[in-house]
C-alpha cells in the first residue's frame, strides 16, 4: 500500500468501517438500486473475469460472480482489510465460489488482472490520486476491456446528503482534514460529479469511447426519521464535519438533530425515509491496439 494513502486506508478500515457496518442495511439495499440499474446495461456474459474496484462488503462483487457463471471470475479488491474479510465471509457462507477478493491499492497495485471487465459501485470518489488509479486499472484489463463506475452527480441532485450538509454547516464549525489531526475518507462523494473533468482524466488515462449516463431514483435513507438523522450524523459529508470538529461537534449534537430533523421531514414516507438521487452511469473502454 502506497504510503500517501495511509491516512485513508485508516479511516476506511477503522471509524468508517464501524459506521458502514452499522447502516449496512441502508447502504446496501439503498445503493444497490443503482448497481442493479448499471449491470442491466453492462451485462457481464458467462465465463468473463470481472474486478470490482472498491468492493466494500461485496454485495456488488456477488451479483457480478452470479452473472458471470462458474466459468468466469468475479474479483473484489478494496484497500481496507476489515471489508475483504467481511467480503470473504459472505461469500463462504453463500457457497460463491467464483467470488475472489483481495487487499489492494488501486491507484498503484498490482490489480491481478488481466480482465476483460472492470466495475466499480462508488468506489472511485474517494482516490487521493483518481488520475493514477484510472490509469492503472485500465493497464489490468485486456484490450477492448470495458471500465464501468456509478458515481454521485452534483450535491443539488442528491438533497440527502446536500441538505444535511447545509443544515450541519450551519451549526458545527468546519474544520479542514489537514488542520484536524484526524483520519478521513478521502476527497469526498462529490469528487466525481463533473463530468468534463472525469472525462478528460479517463482519456488522460488512455481510455477511449466514454460515456455519461444520468440515472436518478428515490433510495431509502432511514427506516424512521430517527434512523435517517443517525444516518446523516454517522457518514457522508454532514457525518464528517461532525467527526472533524471534535469535542465541539460532539457538544453541537442537540442543535444537529434538531435542524436535521427539518431538513428531513419532507422525505418521511409511510414505509420510511426515502429521497431523491442521483449518479453517472461512466463507462470507458480500454483501446484496441
């Protein structure tokens, strides 16, 4: 592991992962709408050899090892440890064996490849270098290999996590990830959103025939408003603002979930918290020489 990705790889295999795990059941069901939307346009055929990039707790890497069939591969590779483990349970205990998952840095490891597909679930937004990362999985897939992420479009897009944003900036005073002393996740959900930025970083990378799909839908972001206010206070950006300001965030709390609690009221649905969202369908193929 490159030593400029330390910091993050702390973050994501500690304070994050205990977060994630705690809204797992919001941040697996609710996310895997748009990995479901993504696959019905990629389809990965039987027998291909696919590497999820950022797999996290491998949901994604399952599905793709389904689709693919048990003459082709799926693999998931993710920096933090504590997540391949959790990948790797799953998928003992589901019986997948073509599901293979591995600790890696994508901006600089070997990635195992060649493959003839690349995938990646909001796995991208978070590279401290997303420039070195593009280039180095497009070196892990075969010729013609075709590179397919789900990213987060504009903060407006998705009010779930932009509201509360606003609303916690309001309350709880900023602190930069430099001036902190803390670990953080990265650049942050956004760092992806522009497309003619990504876009020239791909071709930057050597990737030809890019495209941008928008693909919006309604994701469950609590059972109840309690649930959604924790959510919010835990992770994304409102989340680590809060996790920042230390022992001032802590004290602000009250005034938190108070103007939490109205910047979410309007998503309160009968069978729970749900609102609107946002992604890029990114797709890029690696050229034919």
């Amino acid at each position: 592991m490159d030593d400029s990705n330390r910091v993050i790889v702390e973050a994501w295999n500690t304070v994050l992962y205990e977060k994630f795990c705690r809204f797992r059941h919001l941040l697996v069901d609710g996310l895997s709408q748009h990995s479901d939307a993504a696959f019905e346009r990629c389809r990965f055929p039987q027998g291909a050899r696919v590497l999820d990039v950022g797999c996290g707790f491998g949901d994604s890497t399952l599905r793709i090892a389904q689709r693919v069939g048990p003459g082709g591969a799926a693999v998931g590779t993710d920096c933090a440890e504590n997540f391949i483990r959790s990948a790797e349970a799953d998928a003992n205990a589901a019986s997948v064996h073509n599901a293979h998952f591995f600790v890696g840095d994508a901006q600089w490891g070997d990635l195992r490849g060649p493959y003839d597909y690349a995938f990646a679930r909001f796995g991208t937004m978070f590279f401290e270098m997303p420039g070195a990362a593009m280039r180095n999985i497009r070196n892990a897939l075969k010729p013609g290999g075709v590179f397919t992420q789900i990213v987060w479009r504009r903060r407006e897009e998705n009010p779930w996590l932009h509201e509360a944003e606003l609303a916690v900036r309001k309350i709880v005073p900023v602190v930069a990830h430099e001036d902190s002393g803390q670990v953080h996740c990265g650049p942050g959900p956004f760092s992806m959103s522009g497309p003619d930025m990504v876009s020239t970083m791909l071709r930057g990378a050597g990737f030809e025939r890019i495209t941008f799909e928008r693909y919006d839908c309604d994701i469950c972001i609590g059972r109840d408003l309690d649930d959604a206010i924790a959510f919010a206070m835990a992770l994304g950006p409102a989340g680590e603002i809060i996790r920042l300001a230390g022992e001032e965030g802590e004290k602000r709390k009250p005034q938190v979930v108070a103007a939490l609690t109205q910047a979410l009221a309007p998503f309160v649905r009968p069978n729970g918290i749900w609102a609107p969202s946002s992604t890029w369908f990114i797709s890029a193929t690696n050229p034919i020489l």
